[in-house]
C-alpha cells in the first residue's frame, strides 16, 4: 500500500490518467480542425485511426497468443461504443464550427457525462453511495455553474 492508496488502484488510475490527457488532446485538435475540415471528413479520418489501431491491438495480440472472444452482449456494448464515441465526434466538431469556446464547452460536455456515468452507476448497477461521494456531487454541480456562466 502506497498511502492510503492500493497498489492495484494505481494501474487503473494510471490508465484512466492517460486517457484524460487523451481525452484532452483530442478536444484540442478537434477545436483546431473545426471550420478547417468537415466534421464527415474528421469523423471519417477518427474512424480509420480508430480501425487502424485497433487492427493493429488485435493482430499484436493475436500473434502474442492472446485468446481473441466475443460474447453477444460484448459484442453489442462494443458496438454501443462505437456508436458513441462518434456521435461524440460529429457533437464535437460542430460544437466547435459554432464557435463555442473550448474552455466552457468542454466542462459542460465532460462533467455532464459525469452526472449522466454517476445515475448509472447509482440506480442501475446499484455502486455504493456515501456522504463524501454526495459532497463530490454537489461541489462538481457548483463548479460545473460557475464554468458555464462565467
């Protein structure tokens, strides 16, 4: 133990670290492309990034001899993913044509999926509630304002 911190707890929180920093990365360069490219055209090329490396994930894999399995369901929420992300790509991009500034339109976007994740990890798959988590809630919702009316 690290702290108060497990060792295990650091793998993911290293995981989802780089995927913030991706997450703001791609916010970044999508702000960059908007009006400088279509967002079918931006979609298109998100899509063959995302092919490609997932082609190549697969294949290293693969070769590795990693076991490849695919349930129905598995299949269906991947698919679901899929579906999001680009519809979060084409929202993006013309979020972003319509001028709307990146420091508040993102805020507003990412702490709103925040709440959205928190009700279904709350109501449907019944995760623990305290009282720190509620104060988190309420002091996200207050910062969430004061980034949106500036």
């Amino acid at each position: 133990m690290i702290g108060n911190v497990k060792e295990e707890n650091l793998t993911w929180i290293a995981y989802a670290s780089i995927a913030a920093f991706s997450m703001a990365a791609a916010d970044a360069f999508v702000k960059l492309a908007a009006n400088r490219i279509s967002s079918s055209l931006g979609l298109l090329i998100y899509g063959c990034c995302t092919f490609l490396t997932g082609l190549g994930w697969t294949l290293w894999n693969y070769t590795h001899g990693v076991p490849q399995h695919a349930r129905p369901s598995g299949f269906l929420c991947a698919l679901g993913v899929g579906v999001a992300f680009s519809a979060v790509t084409v929202c993006l991009y013309r979020t972003f044509e319509a001028n709307a500034p990146i420091s508040v339109a993102i805020p507003l976007i990412r702490l709103s999926g925040l709440f959205m994740a928190i009700l279904l990890g709350l109501v449907i798959l019944r995760e623990p509630l305290s009282l720190r988590y509620v104060i988190g809630i309420i002091l996200a919702c207050i910062g969430l304002y004061l980034v949106v009316t500036k």
